[in-house]
C-alpha cells in the first residue's frame, strides 16, 4: 500500500495536498480506503462552489460492496471536481493522481499541518 510523504491525512482515510499557490488543495481518498472499499464503481460529490466545513460530507463513494461518505479534511470552497470520475475506476487505479476527487479553495492553510503526516497515517493503518 502507498502513503505517499509529501500528503496531509486524516482519520476518515481522506488525503489533501497544498498545491503551489499555497490557498488551494487536491483531496481525495487513500489508497487504503480504495483498497477496503473494493472496486469503486460510482462517485458522488458535492459541486464546485460548495463552502465545506472540516469534516463535513462531501460526497460519497459507491463500491461494489457498500457505500461510504467522503468528509472534508479542512474548510474551504470546492473550486472543481474532477471530470475524470465519471469512469470511478480511476480512484482504485490512481487514488492519488488521476483519482483526486476536489480542488478546494482552503479557508485556513495552516489546517493542513494539523492533520496527519505519512508516519502518523501509517501507524493508524497499521502500515
């Protein structure tokens, strides 16, 4: 299983990156949550221009097997979701490339340090 360094956790099993511009993030689910969901075969999310609380609902991820919610890592605004969903596959594929589910507009940057980094994420995984 892949956790990635360079990411922000949470205990949801969500993943956030801050990108260059140090506002806005890609989040998405991590490899061990597409891992336990099984193959993912619909994904539902909220549209761009919803303002998110931190762990509120965002969406949801349909598997073969079950339904989960997706909860935001940090507040913020969704600025876009990702077109390439409509084939869900991609999120067992890529989770954390091509299988980013938001963009979102962070209210508060410095949110994301407070989740977990990669070796906090692995000890809650049991990596």
């Amino acid at each position: 299983m892949t956790i990635p360094d360079d990411l922000r956790y949470t205990k949801d099993h969500e993943w956030i990156k801050l990108l260059e511009d140090g506002s806005s993030a890609l989040a998405g689910i991590t490899d061990f949550a597409q891992s336990e969901l099984g193959d993912i075969v619909f994904v539902e999310l909220k549209p761009a221009g919803t303002k998110l609380k931190a762990h509120e609902v965002f969406g949801t991820v349909e598997a073969v097997k079950t339904v989960a919610d997706l909860f935001a890592p940090v507040a913020g605004e969704i600025l876009e979701v990702n077109g390439a969903l409509d084939a869900a596959e991609i999120v067992n594929q890529d989770p954390y490339g091509e299988g980013w589910l938001v963009k979102i507009r962070i209210d508060d940057p410095a949110s994301v340090a407070e989740l977990l980094d990669a070796a906090a994420y692995r000890q809650l995984t049991g990596e």
